[in-house]
C-alpha cells in the first residue's frame, strides 16, 4: 500500500501543478492594471461607482468605455 502511494503521489502532485497553472492564468486575464483603475477613477460618476460595487472592476470599466464610444457616435 505504501509503494502505492510513493508512486502515485508524484502523478497526483503534477495534476495539480496543471490544474492551478490553469486557475492562474484565468486570474491573470482578469486582473486590471494600474493604469486601467486610474482611467477608472478619474471619469467615473455615480453609475460606474454603483456598477464597480455589483459587478468589479472589468465590467465596469467596459461599460464606461461602452458609455463613451457611444456618446462620441452620437455627437458625429
């Protein structure tokens, strides 16, 4: 039983290894940098605010961004 487990737990460990490379590189994508939070902060209003509490960081920023490219359509 202990042969058993001396050779399956470096299997075991690799698996895992693979599973939380997987983990980091989706936080990794989803990560904001620094200056993405300064363009953030400094046009946010209220709604962005209330958005960035509900749904983080990433969503809100897109819907600023959102926000502004249509706000420029309608003025040409």
């Amino acid at each position: 039983m202990q042969g058993l487990a001396v050779i399956a737990f470096p299997f075991l460990l690799l698996l895992f290894a693979l599973a939380m490379e997987k983990v980091q590189a989706n936080l990794d994508r989803l990560s904001v940098g620094r200056a993405q939070v300064d363009e953030f902060l400094e046009s946010a209003d209220e709604t962005d605010v209330s958005n960035l509490a509900k749904t983080g960081l990433p969503a809100a920023l897109d819907e600023l961004r959102n926000r502004r490219s249509g706000s420029r359509d309608e003025s040409e």
